[in-house]
C-alpha cells in the first residue's frame, strides 16, 4: 500500500517516530560508506562501535568522527543559513507539521498528536517555530521544558494542554498541540544538577560541540568513506592516540546530551533516566485505545524501541504503519513484524524519502512559508 488513508487514522490517538531519514540532506547521518565484510551492508556508527568496542584508540577516532561529523552539524544548525537543497527538506518538514495540523483541526475534545524522535537535531522545534511566525499556523509545541528564563524539561509536562477560552467563560476550544518527545537527546539540552535544561541558543551548543577535544585520523576518516574498504582495513592498520587525551576526549564527550549510537547508550544517568520515562511515555501512548503509529525514516537499531513495539503489539486496536525506503528494507522489516496483523508496511513504487512520504503517503496540500 502506498497512502494512509486519513479518514481511518484522524479521529484516533495519533503518534509518530521519526528517525534519522527524515533529515537526509539536511544534516549527516549514522550511515557509513565502508562496508560489512560479512553482509556487503554499509556499516553505520553503531555497527562499527559494536566491532570494535574495546579497542581504545579506534573508538576515540570513531567518536571523534561522529562528533565532528555528525553531533557539530546539528549543533551549529541554522535555519536561516540553509541552502537551496536543505530548504527542500525543512519544506517537507513543514508539510508533514501541517498535514498532522489539518488532522487535528478535524478533531472534537483534545487535538494532541505525539512526535517521538530518535533525532536530536532540533529541526522540528525549529521548523515549528518558523510556523507559528508566519501566523498561518495556530498551535502549541510542546518540548516538555517548563519555566521562562531558565526552562527544564519535566515528562509530566506532555499530559498538559492548552484551551482557548470564550469572554465570560461560555465556551471553550482546545489548541492543537503537537508534543516533540525525544528519547534519544538534543543538543540543545544541558545537565543543570538533576534537571535538564532546555535552550535554543545555537551559540551555546555549537561551543559545547567544538569543545570536545576531537582526534581526526585523515587515513582512518577515509577508510569509512571508502565503499571499497570493509572492518578489515580498519584492523589491519595501527592507529594510536596517546591515553592521556583518550582520556581528556572521552571526558567531554560524555557531557554530550545525545543518545550513544551503540548498545550501552547515555553515559549520564540524569539523561538516561529521561530516555526510560521517554520509552515509558511512548510505551503508555501504544496501549490506548484506537492508537495510530506511524513510523519513517526509522531502522529499528534502537532494540529497546523495537521491544516495546512488539510489545504493544498485543493493543488490537493499534494500528502501526511502517514506511519502507525500499523494498530491500521492508523484507529486512517484515522478518520482524511478519507474525502482527496489526502492522503495515508502507512502500511506494521508487524510494521512499521524506518528499514521497508527504507526497504519496501522509498527505496535505500547504502553502509554502521557508522562503525560496
């Protein structure tokens, strides 16, 4: 099937996962070009990390990369210094708020949808805000944080909602609100005691990412952007970093607010404790009544995720609709979903990108605000 038909999803419990495949051509992913020598599969971060954890010197320069080249880049976003390719994608981030938007509007009682991103770029928040600007839009984006000055981010925060309310209290009407939860970090959170606070200044993230003493290997960088080179050239070669600056590296890095693209994931425990009452938030949200989960761009890496899923499964009034960027994914997908009647899998008949999904699949017509 290609198009979600919106009649059978906008009067239900609506709720997203948005992974990294939202953002292609935006900002740098976990995708690596060296490959698998076992599958011929690209490695990403995460399968690289897991062969070679252990091995001091190699993972500092993997983390190094994935700090240089992938946490930076999200740091020092802006949305106003875009080119023409990347307000492509923020366009479509756009349109995919706006379609949800139309949905909600539909709605009597509550209009709340759930965003839940493994992303911790903060395009949503940002696109979001360039919405309400644009006064085209009337919504609430809800974070999570609390407060005015100085906000921190509180969990309960996403059972809140907003009305607006008639002169002399004689009627009232809910405000759609679109919850952003994500169970992977931002880089726009800091560990403030044990609160997390939230802040938008791009200034402050991009110096905390360019703080981290980073150590780059040009030969070791090339290797993992040669589609010709496997993990055996890795370990074929010697490549040191003194320990006193793995050390001093791995110190600044663990003050980073981002998920670890491996299995033993946050390293403090004030930013692991969200990402359980994240699981939870989303774990609670599947086993409503009439529940839509739409889920794109997403791998699955996350095994904590896929539990969960699986789990709330057995909710047979859930609806779990899954889009495949390709027809080799969705066989890789269906060995994991094949046994759920409750699960579809989403193809169209060329790749699946953000644009597709918009266009074929969660679809709405929206005037165009991020400019040319």
């Amino acid at each position: 099937m290609a198009t979600i038909s919106r009649s059978d999803i906008y009067d239900k419990n609506l709720n997203f996962l948005i992974g990294s495949g939202a953002s292609v051509g935006l900002l740098p992913t976990l995708a690596l070009s060296v490959k698998d020598s076992n599958t011929s599969n690209w490695h990403t971060l995460e399968t690289l990390a897991t062969e070679f954890e252990g091995n001091d010197d190699i993972m500092c320069l993997l983390f190094s990369y994935y700090v240089e080249n992938v946490i930076a880049p999200a740091s020092r976003f802006s949305i106003g210094g875009t080119s023409k390719a990347q307000k492509k994608v923020l366009k479509n981030y756009i349109k995919f708020l706006a379609t949800i938007l139309s949905l909600l509007n539909k709605k009597s009682g509550a209009k709340k949808a759930n965003i839940f991103t493994t992303n911790y770029d903060g395009i949503i928040a940002h696109c979001a805000e360039r919405m309400i600007q644009s006064k085209k839009y009337d919504f609430v984006l809800n974070d999570g944080a609390t407060g005015f000055i100085k906000r921190t981010l509180q969990t309960r925060s996403f059972n809140r909602f907003w009305k607006d309310q008639g002169a002399f209290d004689r009627h009232e009407i809910s405000v759609p609100q679109i919850n952003l939860i994500q169970p992977h970090g931002s880089v726009y959170w800091y560990k403030d005691g044990e609160d997390i606070e939230v802040s938008y200044d791009r200034g402050r993230s991009a110096n905390r990412a360019d703080g981290v003493p980073t150590h780059m290997s040009p030969v070791f960088e090339s290797i993992l952007q040669d589609d010709t080179c496997d993990e055996t050239d890795i370990s074929s070669k010697s490549f040191t970093v003194p320990p006193a600056e793995i050390e001093d590296f791995w110190k600044s890095y663990k003050e980073l607010p981002v998920v670890n693209p491996t299995k033993w994931k946050f390293h403090e425990t004030v930013f692991e404790e969200h990402y359980y009452q994240a699981l939870r938030a989303l774990s609670y949200e599947l086993e409503k009544p009439n529940t839509v989960f739409i889920v794109f761009g997403f791998s699955f890496a996350d095994e904590h995720i896929l539990s969960l899923i699986k789990r709330s499964l057995s909710n047979p009034t859930l609806k779990v609709y899954i889009c495949c960027y390709s027809d080799r994914s969705r066989d890789e997908l269906k060995s994991k979903f094949n046994t759920f009647e409750n699960v579809e899998l989403v193809r169209t008949g060329g790749p699946l990108d953000f644009e597709a999904f918009n266009e074929e699949v969660f679809t709405t017509s929206t005037p165009s605000i991020t400019g040319s």
